[in-house]
C-alpha cells in the first residue's frame, strides 16, 4: 500500500495539466480498416485535451512512413516566438489492429498509446491516448487534428461526440491556437 501511495504522489505534478479520472482507461473503438500509409503526411492540432507538453501555438505533427509498420514522427509548436520540434518513433503495435499505434520521444520511454478513433484520411482525425496509473486512476489525452489549420464548427462538434459515446471526457478539451503561424515561421 505505501507503494501504490507514493507512486500515485510521485505521479500527481506529472498529470497537473492532463485530465484524471478514477478508474482504469476506457476502451474506445478504432478506425475500422485502418491504412497507415494514408494517414501520413501533416496534421494540424484543432483541439486538444489539456496536456503539461504543449505549450505553444500553430502546433502540428508529420508522419511520414519508415516501413510497414513504423514511421518517424516530427511534432512543433511555436513558444514565445521560437519554433520548437521534437522527433520520435511511431509503430502498429499489433498488426492485427494498425490504428492502435504507439509514439515514443525518447529512446529511453516506453511507447505511449496513440490509437485513431476516427480518420477520414483527407480532412480530419480523432486521436487518443491514455495513461493508467495502477488501475486507480488514468490520465486522457484526445486531439482533433486536421489536414488544414481550421476545421468546420459542425466537424468539431462531431468528433466531440463520438469521444463521448466512447466514454471519454471532452468537456476540457480547448481548441488550439492556429492563428499568425505562417507569418511566425
């Protein structure tokens, strides 16, 4: 039991901006078929749940394929006047399931979930990722993205609901700031 306490204070300041909840992380259906080939390419962030690593504004992600099942990952964001860029690794985990992919940053970190709830491949995509913490407790991470830096109210407002009829919280998600990037870069 002094285990599981300490862990869950240890991990408390690493999930100050993430969105906790009690229980272990839900199990939301995938893009059915998914084809990782189409998905790559850049994807704008519209909107996001709160998160300690993104700061900044304009931020975007480019996939682009390594092979079958890998790819390399380039995400940036602009923080008070400078670009910044981190570079990772993104893989199918389970070949049977391709929209259920893993991203690591770090070659020293596990690979985080980064499963595609939605895709239509040419304009929008639901992303999501979660955290357990010894089943007390998890930690969400939802992205609308989109292949233009705007999306539609009516398309937001959708993807919305279909994290909701998966049982995640969108209630926080805000939208991100899109506005001045290619005057900024």
């Amino acid at each position: 039991m002094k285990l599981s306490f300490a862990l869950v204070i240890l991990t408390l300041p690493l999930i100050r901006a993430q969105v906790p909840h009690w229980g272990p992380c839900p199990e939301p259906a995938v893009q059915p078929a998914f084809n990782l080939k189409q998905f790559m390419g850049r994807w704008f962030e519209i909107a996001r749940l709160p998160t300690q690593f993104e700061k900044g504004q304009c931020i975007e992600t480019n996939f682009t394929l390594k092979t079958d099942s890998s790819m390399r990952v380039v995400s940036s964001e602009i923080l008070n006047g400078e670009l910044r860029k981190i570079e990772g690794i993104g893989v199918i985990e389970d070949m049977k399931n391709p929209a259920k992919l893993g991203i690591s940053y770090s070659y020293v970190l596990p690979y985080s979930p980064y499963w595609i709830l939605s895709t239509d491949y040419v304009n929008s995509a639901l992303v999501y990722s979660c955290t357990d913490v010894l089943r007390l407790f998890h930690v969400d991470f939802a992205w609308i993205l989109g292949r233009t830096r705007t999306l539609p109210e009516s398309t937001v407002e959708r993807a919305k609901e279909i994290f909701a009829n998966n049982n995640i919280d969108v209630i926080r998600m805000i939208a991100s700031r899109q506005q001045g990037c290619d005057k900024t870069l």
